[in-house]
C-alpha cells in the first residue's frame, strides 16, 4: 500500500484545473450496509471501546503499561468486543509495539489518529508471528493504515514509529468475527446530523478542503486493496456543520473563499435530504484532486459532506508497477457511507 502525503494543496488549486481522471471499470462488490447481528464474536479480547465515536478531545485517556524493551503491549478485547481505541503516545526517535492475536479468514483493520496536527506522520509495520509481512508489502513504501483478511490464526505485532518528532495518537484495531466481512460505527454532531460508516473507513485528521466551516468528522477510507499497486493516495469524507447565521444564509452557494473553484452539478435527494451538488478540480506537479461537495440546510444548519480524492500521475512510475485507480469502487464506498445520513 501507498500514500503520498502532498502539503502544497492550496498551491496545486492555483494551477490550471485538470480534466477528470478516466479510469477502468473494475469488478467489485458493493458495500453492503446490513445491521450487525447479536453475537458472541470468537475474537481476542480489547481495554477500551466506544460504541459512539467521540471528538478527539473526548476519547478516554486510558494508557497502555509501559512497553518493555523486547516485548510488547498485548491488545485485549472486552467479552463480545469486535474493535479497541487505544490512546498512547510516542517519543521522538523511538518505536512501540503491540499484539493482538486472531484467527485465519477474520478482517482487520488498523488505523492511526494523531490527536494534533503534527509535522510527523506515524509509519506502521503489521508482522505475523510467522514472520509474515502484511504491510509495508514493499519495503520502501510507507504503511499508514491497512485493512484486508487476516493469513493464519496467530499473534500479530503492529509496530508504530514516528516519521519525525513523537505525538500523542489514537490506535484503532478492528478485527470482524468469522464470517462478518465489515462492522460499523456511529457518528453523532450536537447539531442533529447522524450517520453510520463501516469498518473499511477510520477517524482522521482533516485535510484543505472547500469545507465553510471547520469538519467535526473526518473519515479516511482505508480499504487496503483499492491503494495497492495504483495511483491511489489518499481518501477522506469530511462532515461539517454550523448554525451560525452568514453561513446558513449561503450555505448551498459555491465556497469562493476555498482551495479552488466550484461547479455546479445539481440537486440530490439522499435519505430523504435534499443537497445542493457541486464539484471542484485541481492539479499541480503530478498530483490531482477532486472534491464531491453535498450543502444542505435543515432546522437552520448548514450541513456539508465532502468527498475529497487525492491521486497522482500514473505515468510518473516505472511502466507495469502502476495502473490507475478503480473510481467507481471508491465512489460505491463514499456514496454508502453518506446514503447512511440522517439529520434531525
């Protein structure tokens, strides 16, 4: 898997907008969105679980003991627990390891939420017992989030080091019980929007978007195979909300104080809401960017949902070791997750 972490995206919007990327349709399945049924989830077991994501600044503080050199911190679900938020910090310059044992044909999923913006980003190595490798597959790319069924049933370490100074960080496992290709996750705002998101999405940090007012969620979607071997380099959802009166009054307008330029596409009723559908495009020393944007205004809120996709120039790699990325597949995840939306 690989990302591409580009700091210039305000520059880039400057640039000339680029043509949207054309890309091949690819068989693949689409995201079912079922309730999860009662049961008794033949997983390891975890120290801290939330059944409703938090704001960062509301995530418990419950700490890991302290690694000993050599050794690592073992992840434990609750009785029936699928999935662990484990808060911790890293040093600068230094490494932490942690375990989890699970069973061949399970889904996991691993994700990091630094708890500020930092200069830093936090590198992952997911490592069977076996010594098998499942992220980075290649030794010089960076893993930041992986997701994909477990090989054997075994103990995995997931070793976390900083790519520069240390942070405090949240560390998301998720693993599925047997049979269960995804679980979900509930998000609720103070001002009435709810929605639900699968597993194969993750809170995150958000990035430079045309957003009028700053995300209270951010999600990054983190379906390993959709990355692999494309141009692929990041993906977030971003939800906003504000009551505050000169936003409402423009809420649906094009945002002409954002990264670039807006069109407008048209109305969309989604779960019963109706939106106003703009798109905006970028481009800028091999890098593209395209943002789906949803306004609406309900019970004098101004609610935006935007999809934000960040992919580079297929042409710049080596030729065979890169194809262009399955749009339609990631379309089909972020259209799920808003198809979930509800506002009261």
């Amino acid at each position: 898997m690989k990302k591409i972490i580009t700091f210039i995206f305000l520059l880039s919007f400057l640039a000339a907008c680029a043509a949207p990327v054309q890309t091949p349709v690819v068989e693949n399945t689409a995201l079912p969105f079922t309730p999860i049924p009662t049961f008794t989830a033949e997983v390891p077991t975890a120290t801290v679980i939330q059944s409703t994501l938090q704001q960062t600044a509301d995530l418990p503080t419950q700490t890991p003991p302290a690694v000993i050199s050599g050794q690592s911190n073992e992840i434990r679900f609750p009785a029936n627990g699928t999935y662990a938020d484990v808060v911790d910090s890293i040093a600068t310059g230094a490494s932490k390891t942690y375990s989890v044992n699970a069973m061949q044909g399970q889904m996991m999923s691993v994700s990091i939420l630094p708890q500020a913006d930092a200069a830093s980003t936090i590198s992952m190595q997911i490592k069977g017992a076996d010594g098998s490798v499942l992220c980075p597959k290649v030794a010089d790319e960076q893993c930041l989030f992986w997701r994909g069924m477990l090989p054997a049933s075994q103990d995995y370490f997931i070793t976390l080091t900083p790519d520069g100074e240390g942070l405090q960080f949240v560390l998301r496992v998720a693993i599925n019980p047997l049979g269960m290709g995804f679980q979900y996750f509930d998000f609720k705002s103070a001002t009435g929007l709810s929605l639900t998101y699968p597993d194969t999405f993750a809170p995150a940090l958000p990035v430079q978007g045309n957003y009028k007012t700053e995300p209270e969620l951010t999600l990054q979607l983190i379906e390993s195979e959709l990355y692999e071997k494309t141009n692929l380099s990041e993906v977030y959802l971003m939800v906003s909300s504000t009551a505050e009166a000169q936003t409402v009054a423009t809420c649906t307008e094009p945002n002409q104080n954002g990264g670039g330029p807006e069109y407008p596409v048209g109305d969309e009723v989604i779960n019963g809401l109706t939106f106003v559908h703009s798109t905006s495009e970028g481009a800028g020393a091999g890098n593209f960017y395209q943002q789906e944007i949803y306004r609406t205004v309900q019970n004098n809120v101004c609610h935006e949902v935007i999809y934000f996709i960040h992919s580079t120039n297929a042409s710049n790699y080596t030729p065979g070791t890169v194809t262009e990325f399955n749009r339609d597949a990631v379309m089909r995840n972020l259209q799920a997750v808003l198809s979930m939306i509800a506002i009261k």
